[in-house]
C-alpha cells in the first residue's frame, strides 16, 4: 500500500511518505494506523546499522543453514511435487509450477499488490473471487472441463480440492508407468488451456465453451506429444477414443 522513510536526527523523528495508492478500505486503514502507531512508539537509541542471519545464533550466515531454511519453505515442499519430465513445452510446465506455489497473476493476487481491477471475480464463472485455487479447481467451468477430461482418459473418480492434488493425479491412478507419463502430460495441457481461456477472455474478448476447450486440449496434447515424446504416438482417431494407449 505505502513506502515509508523514517529520518532520526537529534533524536527527533522525521516520518517521510511515498504513497503508492491511498487507503480504500477498512482493512488498509487499520494497517496504516498501527503502522504509524509502531513508528511512534519506537525508540531509537543510536549505533550503526549491520547485517545479522536469523538463522544462525551467531549472526553468520552458513550454507548448512540455508539448507534448513529452505527444506522448512512451505513453497519448497509443493516444488518437491512438482514433476518436471513432461513431455508439453517448458512454459507449460513453468506456468503449472507458478500454480503449485501460488505465484500467477490471478484478479486476487493483483489486487493484494494494490492494482485495481474493475472486478476480482473468476473470468470463467463470474460468482466467486479469482484465486489460483477457485481457478482450477473450484470454479463451474473448470470443473465441467476436467470432467470431460476425466471421462476421455477413463480415470477413477476424481477428488481435487487444490493444485496440488492435481499434481498428484497420476499417482491415484491404476496406470502404467507409460500410462502415467502421458497422463501428466495431459494434466498440464488441460490446466494451460484453462489459463489461456481465461486470458483470451480478459485481454481479447473470446469465449470458449467447455467441450471447445477440451478438443483444443486433445490436439494440443496430441501434437506436442507426437513430437516431443520418446514414445510413439497413436494416430488421431484412436488418441481422440483414449489416449493412454501405447503403441
């Protein structure tokens, strides 16, 4: 919301603000107001400034503990799911990884970084705020999407509640490992394509129905599995049937 400044000379406090946006809402004035209230109540006692790591009870920074730091990361623990031998491009599987950790620009991460949006609801449903998670997984028009994808891929019955669990779909699955491998691939391709169709939606206008955009994920997935997997491909008819068989 605010940058500040605070200049102390001769003990004087000198508050300098660089406002980015003014307070809109109730939440942004309580923060304003108990950040000034800290700054007030704040009594400097002179010195100098220098660098100490938190880590360590030392102050030094140490490469064993940077290790623990970032094995304790929560956004660490969801890239341990990730599983990055796909055979889609690598900004597909970039964008399912920026998912995993909650780092997309979706209408209400915007919003937490102070940019005003006409609306922050779901592009794709228009009836609840647009998070990573409502986006592919909570939102009517996504989920009509992956139940066709679940029915052409002849899966068990699907339980998704987050990202994650659809990074784990694969491993809930009877499948081969074959089988499992093409699979993800799909995976990836489906949640591309509900990113794109919210972004054609948002920047040029175009609507998509949910059964057009399962057949833009089945030539999609078709056409980057056929030439960047090691496996050979079925032919489009009997892909189109069921696309986990191997040739």
């Amino acid at each position: 919301m605010i940058s500040e400044r605070l200049n102390v000379v001769d003990g004087i406090k000198n508050l300098q603000w660089q406002w980015r946006s003014s307070p809109s809402s109730a939440a942004e004035v309580s923060e304003l107001f108990n950040l000034m209230e800290d700054i007030y109540n704040f009594d400097w006692k002179g010195g100098k400034d220098k660098w100490r790591w938190k880590a360590c009870s030392s102050g030094e920074f140490s490469i064993s503990s940077a290790k623990q730091l970032l094995a304790a990361d929560p956004c660490n623990s969801s890239q341990n799911k990730m599983r990055w031998k796909v055979w889609v491009p690598l900004k597909v599987r970039i964008m399912v990884w920026r998912s995993l950790i909650n780092r997309l620009p979706t209408k209400n991460e915007l919003h937490k970084r102070g940019v005003i949006l006409q609306s922050n609801l779901c592009e794709l449903c228009n009836t609840d705020v647009e998070t990573n998670t409502h986006l592919f997984t909570g939102c009517f028009f996504s989920a009509e999407v992956w139940y066709r994808v679940e029915a052409w891929c002849r899966l068990n019955p699907l339980l998704i509640f987050d990202v994650a669990d659809l990074i784990e779909i694969t491993s809930s699955q009877p499948f081969t490992k074959d089988a499992k491998y093409i699979l993800r691939g799909i995976v990836f391709s489906t949640m591309w394509a509900i990113w794109i169709e919210r972004n054609d939606r948002i920047f040029k206008s175009k609507r998509r129905r949910a059964i057009e955009v399962v057949e833009s994920i089945k030539m999609s997935s078709y056409f980057w599995f056929k030439h960047r997997s090691k496996l050979k491909c079925l032919d489009w008819i009997d892909r189109c049937k069921y696309p986990l068989n191997i040739v």
